[in-house]
C-alpha cells in the first residue's frame, strides 16, 4: 500500500520546493479506459476496483537546491492532471496525462517528457475558498474550480491512495523516467467542490467523468526535494531497474 510517510531519502536532490494552497480533485474512471493512455510496462493503479484521474491545482515555489531563496528562486502556478501507475515489480507512481503551467521555463522538463503546457493560471482566495483557473495558450483545454476547504482530517487509506506517490513517471525518446521525490506528508483537510467545468480530461482522450468528484485540500508541502529524472527501461523491453534513492 502507498506509504504515508516518504519512502526514501533523496542523498543528491537537484530541486528544493514548496507545493502550496493544492486542491485535489478526483474521479473514479474504468481501468481500461485510463490503461489505453499508458505505454507498455506501466498498469493502472486502482483503488477498490477503480482508476482514479485527479485534478491538482496548486502554487509552486522552486530553487537549484543549495541555493538561497532570497538568492534565486521562482513562484508560479502549476495544474496538474494525473493518474495512478504500477510496474511489474509493484512500484507506485504518478503518470501525467497533462500538466499546465504559467511559466514558460518549466518547459524544459519536456526533455523528460512531462507533459508541460503554458497557459494563463490564476488562483484566487477568499476565507477558506479557494479559485482556480487556467486557460491554456492558443486555445484548448481549459478549467475553473472552486474548492470550500473544510476542517483537518486524519488521513484513511484512501485519502493517502490519492494524494500520495513518491516518484513520478514520464515518457520520452522510448525510455521511462523516473523523478523520484520526497518531503513531509500532506495535511490535508476536507473539502467541497462548489464550482467545476472543465475540458482537461476529455482533451487527454478520456470519457467525461460520470460520477461527482471526491476532494481534498492542503496548505501545502514545504520541505520538497526532487532528484534527478533517470531513464530507467524502454518502454517496450527490459524489466524496471532498482530504484536509487
């Protein structure tokens, strides 16, 4: 079962971030309509039977690690649209079917192949309601959320299911990369949908969703490390390697 706690200890992160103000929004889909967007080698991930697909719209600050945030340093808003993958050997990850951004550097990761979109992002808050919007440049895919964040809530096996991988999955020139991660455990808190559309699922090649949203909030995470992204097998070929941690 996916770990509440961090998996690993990055000894040689590239990355220090923060992932803050992060809503969580999930539908349950059917397996084979989420496995015929994964490449060979990867299976969904499912949870009671079901595949999950989460909307996460959050701010992100982020510095070379070692670096002084009064230094060098950057603040942005980031969406991302994921699923939930397991290799043959039985390891968790995120897979992103798409990731939408509002600065243009973060493009550069799609050396890696993660899925960068630059689009117009905004977030907005009032009390504990939290407005989300983002609008991808020359037009497509776009979406509105508004989220109510609720009281603290003990995480249960499932809201850990859904919010939690400490490595990430990305797909390029043939290869599987790897991006492992670590930082504390989410707080999260409970939380109501009252406002949603959006074409970022159906954009990726997916059904609408047919069930109302599950959601969750957190103030963030700001203790994150992020390792160097490796290829790690071919896509359609060798057995994963070992992780290194």
């Amino acid at each position: 079962m996916v770990s509440y706690e961090a998996e690993h200890h990055l000894r040689l992160p590239v990355l220090r971030a923060e992932w803050l103000n992060q809503a969580f929004v999930h539908w349950p889909y059917s397996p084979a309509d989420v496995q015929a967007l994964l490449p060979d080698g990867l299976t969904v991930d499912t949870y009671e039977g079901a595949a999950w697909v989460t909307i996460t719209p959050f701010l992100m600050t982020a510095r070379p690690f070692g670096v002084s945030p009064v230094m060098l340093g950057a603040r942005f808003l980031e969406t991302n649209l994921r699923t939930y993958v397991r290799t043959p050997d039985g390891r968790e990850a995120f897979w992103f079917l798409s990731i939408e951004v509002d600065w243009s550097a973060m493009l550069a990761a799609r050396a890696v192949g993660a899925p960068y979109n630059t689009g117009r992002l905004r977030m907005r808050r009032d009390g504990g309601v939290f407005m989300y919007s983002g609008t991808r440049h020359r037009g497509g895919p776009s979406y509105r959320l508004t989220v109510r964040a609720g009281e603290p809530v003990t995480p249960t096996e499932r809201d850990v299911w859904l919010t939690t991988r400490w490595r990430a999955f990305t797909r390029r020139a043939g290869l599987i990369w790897d991006t492992p991660a670590e930082h504390e455990p989410w707080p999260l808190h409970a939380a109501t949908v009252e406002e949603l559309e959006q074409s970022l699922t159906t954009a990726v090649g997916l059904p609408p969703p047919s069930q109302e949203p599950l959601a969750h909030f957190s103030p963030g995470v700001r203790q994150v490390r992020l390792a160097p992204s490796r290829p790690r097998w071919p896509v359609a070929g060798r057995r994963p390697q070992a992780p290194h941690g």
